[in-house]
C-alpha cells in the first residue's frame, strides 16, 4: 500500500509541477519570489521522493504490479533520467525481474532517447532484450 502511494505522490508533484508553478496562471497570481520559492520547494520534495522509490522502495519489490505503476508512473510524468535510475536498479542489480524482456528493452530505449553515453553498455551487459537477428 505504501508503494502506491509513493507513486501517486509523483504524479500529484509532477501535475502541480507542470500546472501550477511552471508557467500556469496560477504563477501570475504568485508574487515572482513566492513562486521561484514554492517551484525549489516541489523540485526539492520530488528529488527526495525519487530517491526513495529508485533507492529503497522499489528495487525490494517482489510485486510485478507494484514495479509495473512504478514504472508507468514515471513515464507519465516524463522522468526519463530518473526511470533510467530506477530500471537500472532494477534489470542491472540482482533483483527478481533482471531477465524481464520489457524492462530490459524499455532501459535501452530510454537510454536511446534520454542518455545515449549509456546504450552501449546496456546491450553489453543485459541479456534478454529485443535485437535484431
């Protein structure tokens, strides 16, 4: 229960991130200072909520539902960076879903897309991701 509400947290800071403090009409009504304030505050509350669900909340996860809105939930809020923090923990640490074809696939291609220093050392070291033949 606690995992999902994580997840639902990151979509609730991702909203208000893009609605109301980034460029929204709620930031007009916002005095500049207060705004700027308020937009570090939610970057800072958003950075350390990912970096419990990447570091700690998921990666124990025995739930494939659990990993899977995880893993949508950061997709949705356009996390690319950080949904390759997570899948990384995931497929490249010893974890339950290591061989699991679709995250294996979806770290490569979110590497294509967000970090391609990366990919190389993806397809060199995963084992269980579409390639051509």
């Amino acid at each position: 229960v606690g995992r999902v509400v994580v997840v639902q947290a990151v979509n609730v800071l991702h909203h208000a991130r893009l609605v109301g403090l980034d460029g929204g009409e709620d930031e007009e009504v916002l005095e500049v200072p207060v705004a700027r304030e308020k937009r570090g505050l939610q970057h800072d509350l958003l950075d350390q909520l990912i970096d419990q669900i990447v570091q700690t909340a998921l990666p124990d996860s025995k739930n494939p539902d659990e990993v899977s809105s995880t893993v949508k939930a950061f997709m949705t809020a356009d996390l690319p960076t950080e949904l390759i923090e997570l899948l990384e923990k995931i497929v490249l640490e010893n974890s339950l879903f290591s061989g699991n074809r679709n995250l294996q696939n979806l770290l490569i291609l979110t590497a294509i897309k967000a970090d391609q220093t990366r990919v190389m050392e993806y397809i060199n070291r995963l084992d269980n991701y579409d390639a051509p033949d």
